[in-house]
C-alpha cells in the first residue's frame, strides 16, 4: 500500500466511530421505551439481584488492588488502552487495569486477580470489568457514555473521606463512592468526576447490560455485536495485549 494512504486510516476510524456515537446516542430513546428498569440518572441497587454479593467480595477485591499498586508503573493509562478517551484522560492521571473488555476475558489480567475475576463472572450480562484508578486532583471533564445499553456500577475500593472534595456528578445529581459499597448509573447521562482530594479513588468498574424487553434484548444483541465488532473495542483489546507483553508484571 503507497505511504501517502496511512493517515486516512486514522481519520477513517475516527469518522466510523463519530458516525457510531452519533446513532448509539440517537438509539437512546429506543432504550428508555424498551427498558425494563429505571431510565433516571442513578438507577436503585434494588433492581439488581448481584449487587449484595458483590459487596461481600469487596475485601478480597481489594486486597488483590493493593496488590496492583505495590507496581503502579504497570498499569496503564486508560488513553494508552483505549485511544478515544484522549479527552478526558491526561497523564497517568486516571489509569485502569481491563479484566473484561466487552466480553473478552483478559486472561493475563484475570490470573493475577483470581477472586476479582470470579465476583464480576459472576454478574448477569456483565460486559465490561475494570479496576479504575484516580490520581489526586484530577478532574474528568463533563462527557456522556455511547449507549443506554448497558448501565455502569462502580463498587468503591479506595475511598478518600473528604466528601465533598470527592464525586460524580451524573446530570444533576452528585453521588459519592462508600468502600465496599455498589453506586449504579446512566452512564449516556452526562457526567464528570472530580478527586481533590490528596489521596487516590480506586473503584471496580463494570457494565452490565441492561435489562429490556423481548424487542429491546433483539435490538441490543445485534447493537452488542456491531460495537464488539468496531474499532471502539478491537482497539483497546490490542492496545491491552501489547501492553502486557512489554510489561510483564512483577
């Protein structure tokens, strides 16, 4: 292939994935007629049957982080995996460790937190897992999920006490992290998280499917397997994978 083509394959995928946000967005009215639970910026833990189990695991979920960061140079950034999150990752200033990434098990991952791995395999329609790292002061600017699809539950690990140098603002509500405690959302609501606190905020982060009906579960397996399909997720995936054989953990 001549050279001068290479840099159209960037722009390419980054139109593809503009073009795909825009309708995955679009689709969110679709989502909210055909839900079977709550369409509001936070959603209860009642409607989620795992939620109390997940809690029970929190200790040894932790236990396998602290773990992680005896070595934080081995975790990446989350704009080194997934290169579309430029905006709203700077630095080394938000890193996240992928043991699920839209349904692919990141088995290197996975081996070196056995007991985290478990807990969320566990969860019905888990899609995505992760463990979520934030610096102290930092912000992450105002953006929105690209679906109502799935819904997003962070479980707090590491929680500093200062409330309220510490939250997620999801439209208009602000929510705070508990240690061992689950927080579900919309995530297509647009957010933004702020840590000035001096310590570091590390949750476990997941997205789950959302409950629909017969038509909305139609829908959102062909959705599932488009967006599987796109540079949205094969890219991190590969990102992932080289990262890991270039930096063996310790």
């Amino acid at each position: 292939m001549p050279a001068t083509a290479s840099p159209q394959r960037p722009l390419l995928r980054r139109m593809l994935i503009k073009a795909g946000k825009r309708f995955l967005r679009w689709n969110g009215r679709f989502q909210i007629r055909h839900s079977l639970i709550s369409t509001t910026p936070q959603i209860g833990n009642h409607e989620f049957d795992w939620v109390a189990d997940l809690e029970a695991s929190w200790p040894a979920i932790r236990e396998e982080l602290e773990h992680l960061l005896e070595h934080p140079e081995d975790i990446p950034a989350f704009h080194q995996i997934s290169p579309d999150q430029k905006r709203i990752s700077k630095g080394d200033s938000w890193k996240t460790f992928g043991l699920y990434i839209y349904g692919e098990r990141v088995d290197a991952n996975c081996a070196l937190c056995p007991r985290t791995a478990a807990a969320v395999s566990a969860i019905p329609k888990m899609r995505t897992a992760m463990f979520s790292i934030l610096q102290p002061h930092y912000h992450i600017v105002p953006h929105k999920g690209p679906t109502r699809a799935v819904v997003r539950a962070h479980l707090g690990l590491i929680v500093p006490q200062a409330r309220d140098k510490l939250w997620i603002r999801v439209d208009d509500q602000i929510l705070h992290w508990e240690e061992g405690k689950v927080i579900i959302f919309d995530d297509a609501y647009e957010h933004e998280v702020r840590n000035d606190t001096d310590e570091l905020r590390a949750v476990l982060f997941l997205d789950i499917d959302r409950p629909m009906d017969r038509v909305g579960t139609l829908v959102n397996t062909l959705l599932f397997s488009l967006i599987k399909a796109s540079p949205y997720v094969k890219q991190p995936l590969k990102n992932l994978a080289n990262w890991n054989k270039q930096n063996p953990k310790k």
